[in-house]
C-alpha cells in the first residue's frame, strides 16, 4: 500500500491523499476533516488525463526570463537582495532551507504569480484542451503551483484562456497522483515525471524543450504540437 501525503486543491478545497483507497477532504480554513471517501469510487472514467499547466499549456519560463520587475524604493529588501534574488528565481536555482517559509520564498512566489497571470496560453494547447472535453474526457489540470494562494489567479487565466476542464489539482509528485487516481496519461514537461512515468504505468507526453535533448531510454513521448498528443491518446 502507498502510504504518501500529497497535498491537492480542487474548488477552493484543500484535499490529502493518504493512501490508493482513502482520500482525506479538509476545510481551507481550519483543515478539520470532513470526509472519508474511497477514491476508486469517484474516477469511474474510461477517458480520463492529466495536463500540467506552465511550460505545457502556457510560456511560463519565458514570460519570467522577459518580464521586467521594477524594484520599488517600498520594498524591505535592497535593491542589491532584490537583483540576487530574482536572477536566482530565473534561474531555478533551488534554496538550500529546512523552512517552510523564507525571505527568499516569499520574493519568489510573487514573481510567479506575476508570471502565472501575465505567462500566454499555447494556441494548441486551448485547441487541443477543447478538443478533449468535446471528445468526452474527464480533464484534471495538475500542477505544481502552490494553490492555497493561487487558485484564483488560476482559474481566473483557464477562464479567460478559454481552458476548459473538470479539476483543478495541487500534486508534488504527479506519478504517484495518477497513480492513486487511476489516470494513464500525462501530458507534462517535468523531466521526472518523463523518466519515471512508464514504471508506473502513466503514460507521459511532453512538450519538446531544451531540457529535454539528453534524455534517452524513456518511453514518453514528446511533441512539437498537441495535434501529435491526440493521436497517441487514441490509439
């Protein structure tokens, strides 16, 4: 039995995953339990995928490499921090803290969320995300996005992208979340989940980037246009 915490937003609620056959259901606000429910009960779905959003279905990294950040003399940081800390948020350099919260954090999460609303969606990617729900699959939007606080902001840009899909999820490792869900495709950039992917059984679909030309031996399958991802779905 798997037994890892996950932690999933889906309409505003905050969801964990405690093991293949229990979902724990909890409120926003207190996180007090409110239900128990088996998850198998609730995918009954022959037709079913999961879809990342940055760098998958938006230019994410492009709009944070091309955006300009003014810094504001209000700013409790130095001009000097403020400089440091965003060519490191570009940069993807990962902090080295046993804090859930820092400083630094903080100043990245409100790049991204500048990025998150400004990033523009992939034309085939809204094609393709229609294409889906006119064809009767069940979309789940899975991403790695912290969306205790940006939800909205997201929602707001699949509104207005005219994305449609059925759930909105927060997952750390998205291999193990369709794998407790029962979701065979993927579509997704991250290179774990491109490597990973096939020993689990999900199927991984991936938008052909630079960081992807040294990969060998995976099963996965990447894509210039989302038109290549129909084909493969169907088959």
């Amino acid at each position: 039995m798997i037994n890892l915490l996950i932690n999933l937003v889906s309409c505003g609620k905050l969801y964990v995953i405690v093991d293949q056959y229990t979902i724990l259901d909890i409120e926003k606000n207190n996180y007090k339990m409110v239900i128990h429910t088996p998850i198998k009960e609730r995918m009954e779905f022959n037709k079913i995928i999961a879809i990342d959003l940055d760098d998958t279905l938006n230019d994410f990294t492009e709009t944070m490499r091309k955006t300009i950040f003014t810094y504001s003399h209000t700013s409790p940081l130095t001009k000097d921090i403020f400089d440091s800390y965003l060519n490191r948020v570009r940069s993807g350099i990962a902090e080295d803290s046993e804090l859930l919260s820092t400083e630094f954090s903080f100043f990245q999460y409100q790049i991204h969320e500048q990025c998150y609303q400004l990033a523009k969606a992939r034309e085939d990617g809204v094609e393709f995300m229609q294409w889906l729900k006119r064809s009767g699959w069940q979309v789940i939007i899975c991403t790695r996005r912290d969306l205790r606080r940006a939800h909205d902001c997201t929602v707001k840009w699949l509104k207005d992208s005219d994305i449609p899909f059925d759930h909105l999820f927060m997952a750390g490792n998205k291999i193990v979340f369709c794998k407790l869900w029962g979701i065979e495709h993927l579509v997704d950039d991250a290179v774990f989940n491109i490597v990973y992917g096939e020993h689990y059984g999900v199927n991984v679909y991936y938008p052909l980037m630079e960081k992807h030309q040294f990969l060998q031996g995976s099963s996965a399958k990447g894509f210039k246009v989302f038109n290549e991802v129909k084909q493969w779905i169907q088959s």
